[in-house]
C-alpha cells in the first residue's frame, strides 16, 4: 500500500473516532458544594455513571466551591444557559421554585425520618412548581438539621438577640425567623460569611454541622447551640430546555443514578453531619444546651413565622398538606 493511502486512511480512521468520540450534550453544572465534600462526591458519582451509560453522549463539566459564584449568580447563568443544571440549597431554591422554603419553617421537623417520608409523598407535587419556572427538579438531597454557632456562649433567647448574625441575604424564612425571634439579622452571601465571621462584623452563624466544617466556618467559632432549629433542603435542578433536548432514554439514565445514589448519599449526609458535630466538639468547640422553657419560646414564636409567610411564600394549602403528610408519618411511626 502506498504511505499517502495508508496516511490517509489512518487521518480518515483519526478524524471519524474523533468525531465518535465528541460528546453530544454538554451539561454544565454550577454549585457551592467544594471540592472532596460528601455533596461532590455524590455527584461524581452519579455524573460518571450517567457518561458511561450513554457512551459519552452525554459528558458533564462541574465548577464546585462557588466558582461560578453565589447561588443567585448561578440561578441567573442557569437562565442564560450558561449552566444547564445547578446544585442548589435555600437561595437558590428561593428563586426558582420558593413554595419549597415551605421545608424550612423553624422547626416544622423533629427528625430525619419525617423528612424522608414527606420527600417520598411530595417529590411530585414540588417538581410542579419548578416546572412552571422552566426547570426539571432531578433530585431533592439534604443541607441537613441546621443549628446555631457562636464566638461567645449563648444559653437563651435573651442572650442571642445580642449577638450579631449573619444570615443567608434574600433569604426569607431565615430573615423572618430572626426578626420572630426579636435577633437582628446581618445579610450577607455565603462567600462573604467567613471573611464576616473574621472581621466580627458579625458573631453568630446558623448551618449545618457538615457545611459548618465544608465551609471552614468551624475555625471562627466557639460554641454550638445544640438545637436543631429547622431542616434546609437542596436540590439538583436542569434548565427544561436543555432536558427537553436530551433523548428520553438519557434523560432516564439521570433519573435512574440519582435513584441507585441516593438513599445511600442521604444516608452518608446524614451520618456526615453527627461525624462533623463529633468532629467539632472534639477540637475544642463547646455544646450550649437551652432549657425547655427557652426552647418552648423559640417554638411558639417560630409558629407565627409559618402562618406569617402563607400566602406569600407558599400556599397555605400546600402548608397544610406538608404538616398533614407529617402527622401521617407520625401516626405510623406510633402503631
């Protein structure tokens, strides 16, 4: 065979694999979970195996730890199609589908087998409100239990409403718990907490124990309020548009590694966040349990918060159908 064949066979053979090999759909994915965090390494997990499935059709790139900056900067790119999926907690949730910041009414949950019950029964029902918005919920995941962290030791109500607490800025129900509680609240993004924290603009943070040690917030405080005070979901979401164009056979593969994944990542979540509490206490952070009475104010004042923001933030009926959809938990959980 004559070498300017066999060279072009072989550039032929090259270029047809490289075009085989070009991925079809491209889906960028934004989120703050950083890098090596439980949340990221779900994701890897279940991206790969959504690449493998369809033979590198379908090939995701993912900018973890805020790169492409706060929740709100993310939702904004989603829409631009910019990104085409997003990892997303409360402020990101709040302004695709805010009817889910029903979740995170103060202690609307006691425990994480309500919530696993209540995301089982009403997947569905919140998915309608992301698709009214042009978006695809692919999954609902956890922030987790969310508690109270201070630089100076806080034993009741009295004594929080003098600390100075950051809170989540375009953040409701967060805003509007605070303000229940008599707290002042001091908004500000997530990137800008710990430079916050550092400064001692402000003294006082709420999260969960796993984002507290992510986030590297764990170095600035001092106490715990061992509370927890709310749940906070997060969601991974998709532009309709772009699932819309994906081949119903793929858009099934997502669907299909977020099922394989996901009671062993909630699971790992919430194991993840009792290994950071352990993980903090064990450097030197200290525990501040409340009395009953103190807690029992919190509680009757955060009740004003739920019925406050119905109407507003979310409907009530679909209030009622979550608290409905606990008591039913809690009925079966008694027989």
């Amino acid at each position: 065979m004559k070498r300017g064949v066999l060279g072009g066979l072989i550039f032929a053979f090259l270029f047809n694999f490289e075009v085989f090999s070009q991925p079809r759909y491209v889906i960028k994915m934004g989120t703050l979970a950083p890098e090596g965090s439980t949340w990221m390494n779900m994701w890897k997990g279940v991206s790969k195996w959504v690449e493998e499935k369809t033979k590198g059709e379908i090939k995701f790139v993912t900018y973890p730890g805020g790169v492409m900056g706060d929740e709100p900067d993310m939702v904004r790119k989603l829409k631009l199609d910019q990104l085409q999926m997003g990892g997303f907690t409360v402020n990101g949730i709040y302004m695709i589908a805010p009817e889910m910041l029903v979740l995170e009414l103060p202690f609307l949950f006691k425990d994480y087998g309500e919530i696993n019950y209540v995301r089982k029964k009403l997947f569905d029902r919140f998915n309608e409100f992301f698709l009214k918005r042009g978006f695809v919920l692919i999954a609902w995941i956890d922030q987790g239990l969310i508690r109270m962290y201070t630089k100076e030791r806080v034993e009741n109500l009295e004594q929080l409403r003098k600390q100075k607490m950051w809170v989540w800025a375009g953040e409701p129900v967060a805003i509007e718990t605070f303000k229940a509680w008599g707290v002042n609240p001091i908004p500000a993004s997530v990137p800008e907490a710990l430079p916050s924290l550092q400064t001692g603009l402000v003294n006082a943070i709420y999260t969960s124990p796993l984002a507290c040690v992510a986030l590297q917030w764990y170095t600035q405080i001092k106490y715990i309020i061992d509370l927890d005070i709310r749940y906070e979901p997060a969601v991974v979401v998709e532009n309709k548009s772009t699932y819309d164009k994906t081949p119903k056979e793929y858009q099934k593969y997502v669907r299909e590694a977020m099922e394989i994944f996901l009671d062993d990542f909630l699971r790992e979540i919430q194991q993840s966040n009792v290994k950071s509490l352990v993980g903090m206490y064990e450097q030197g952070i200290k525990p501040v349990k409340w009395s009953e009475d103190e807690v029992k104010k919190l509680e009757e004042l955060s009740r004003k918060v739920w019925y406050d923001l119905a109407d507003k933030l979310y409907p009530r009926e679909l209030l009622e159908e979550v608290i409905k959809t606990i008591e039913e938990y809690r009925r079966e959980v008694k027989k």
